[in-house]
C-alpha cells in the first residue's frame, strides 16, 4: 500500500509549504510507520505477553509472512507500542474508573538498578489494587530528584480525589525527606521485605561462610567424571584381533558410569544453587540436599554389602 503525500497547490495559503498525509491514513498506521495497525499490534504482543526477542520477531516476520524489515524498525514499533501501553494505563478516566470503590490508598516507592553502574529505575506503586503507576530513570538519586517523583505520586492522588492512608519503602534518607515534605502526617512504614533482609544480615553472612566450607570439602567432582567417561570411551572401543578380523559390537554403556555421572550432575546442582533468600538460606538447603546424596549413596553401598553376603 502507498500513502501519497500532497502539498496545498494554492500559493497564497499558509500550509502550503507543509506535506499533509491523507486522512484515512491513520486508520491504517501510524504516521511515518511502515506497518500497519495490524502488523503493529501482533509485534507488541509478541514481544510483551511472548517475551520474544527482537531477531525473533523480525525472523517469524519473514519467515510466516514475508514481511521484510529490520531491527530497527522492530525496535522503533516496540518504543512506540510501549509508549501507547502506557498512555492507556495513565489515563485519567481508567484510573478514576479503577479506583471508583477505593476509599484510601497506599503507596510505596523503590528503586531497581538493573546493573551496577546503570542508572536506577525508580517506581511508584499503589498496593490495594497492586498497580504500578509511573517509573523514571535517575541518573542522580539526589532528594531533590526523588523528591520530584514524591511530589508527581501527590499529584496523582489529588486527581483521583483519594487521600493517601500510607507510605512504604525502605526508608532511604531521600524517601525519608521527600514523603515527609510533600505527604506531611502520612505515615511512613519500613518494607516488610526490606526489614526482613535487614534483619536476616547476620544470619546470611554465617549462612554464606557455611556454604564456603560445604563448597571445600565437596572436592574432585569434575576429575570423576573426567575419569568415568574415559572408562566409558574406553569400553566403547570396538575389540579386534587382527586387522583382518571382523569388528564386534561397541560394548554396551555402563550402568554404573551412568549412575556415578547422574551423582555428580546432582551435587554440581547443589553447590551451584543460590536460592532462598531469609526465609530458607542456601546454604541450609545446600546442607539438607548433601546429606540427602549421602545418605542415598550410604542405602547403595549397604544394599551391594547386603547383596554379597547373599550371594556367598
């Protein structure tokens, strides 16, 4: 489809130097985009409710519909669709339409840095409809910038006609300051999550060293396996007696190389595994899951123990 662009022919008319689109354009895409609504749509669902990456999206394109763009115009289509998503959500009447029966609100504030070095993501919740209202990016964490974000979340709230009943957060100096300026005799509570970590400091630090210890003990894994599948390589190797002879069969694989490699696979799972968090600390599940393999390994010796004595 071709969208011609005009100019105004009559001289003496003030837009006549400006290049006007049709106006049924916008029925078919937006301005200055080379995708239709459809086309449009279908990559901001994919890459939102599908997590697709960019090269995916731009190859299934291709592929199931030959449709033949680049990066970045995939890349452009997302900012915009983002853009449009949260247009929608900010707007005025659906919020005041979502808080119609709420007869107060509570609202916390944090901050998300994605990388050490990259600048913070700071976002405003409200928690009884659990929605997000609005997020920027500082590359200051200064108060006054913080403040200013404190400062929109009030605005907000003045245009929902809805007071505010509570503030939370981690109770950063800057959160401190800035709720106690612009939301002044609101109460301001410590985040559940945060207080909880906080508190759980200690523990995690010996939870930590723990695992260092397990970590040392637990040594020559990688040097097992090494040795189990060279036994297996070598197993496999075809037996001749000439070099005229007729090749045999590889041998079969060992059941027991199996289950020695399947162990080890288990306890590099364990160390490996970092989850957990306060409430079930690493490195007391990392203790659990090791003496669960040591016990296993234990009932495994003592049934072979108990199979030879029958035997003889």
């Amino acid at each position: 489809m071709v969208c011609r662009l005009v100019k105004c022919p009559d001289r003496e008319c003030p837009n006549h130097h400006r290049t006007l689109s049709p106006e049924c354009e916008a029925a078919m895409c937006l301005p200055r985009c080379i995708l239709g609504w459809d086309v449009f749509c279908w990559i901001g669902q994919r890459r939102f409710a599908r997590h697709w990456s960019v090269p995916q999206i731009r190859a299934e394109l291709q592929d199931s519909y030959r449709i033949g763009v680049s990066e970045d115009a995939v890349e452009d289509a997302i900012a915009r669709y983002q853009a449009f998503v949260a247009a929608r959500e900010q707007d005025p009447q659906r919020l005041a339409e979502a808080y119609r029966g709420v007869d107060k609100i509570v609202l916390s504030i944090d901050g998300l840095q994605p990388e050490k070095g990259h600048e913070t993501l700071y976002v405003v919740r409200e928690l009884t409809q659990k929605r997000i209202w609005f997020g920027e990016a500082l590359v200051s964490s200064s108060a006054d910038e913080v403040r200013r974000l404190i400062a929109l979340a009030r605005q907000w709230a003045e245009r929902l006609g809805k007071p505010v009943e509570l503030w939370m957060s981690d109770k950063q100096e800057a959160f401190l300051s800035g709720i106690a300026a612009e939301f002044p005799g609101v109460p301001h509570r410590y985040c559940q999550n945060h207080f909880l970590r906080d508190v759980a400091k200690p523990l995690l630090e010996e939870d930590s060293h723990a695992k260092v210890q397990m970590r040392s003990k637990v040594r020559g894994l990688r040097a097992l396996e090494r040795e189990t599948l060279q036994a297996q390589r070598t197993a496999a190797v075809p037996a001749t007696t000439t070099a005229a002879a007729a090749v045999e069969p590889a041998a079969p694989s060992d059941p027991v190389a199996a289950v020695v490699l399947d162990y080890c696979t288990v306890v590099k799972g364990i160390l490996n595994n970092d989850q957990g968090g306060p409430l079930h600390p690493p490195g007391v599940r990392m203790a659990e899951a090791l003496t669960s393999v040591r016990q296993s390994l234990e009932r495994n010796l003592q049934a072979k123990k108990g199979g030879a004595r029958k035997a003889r």
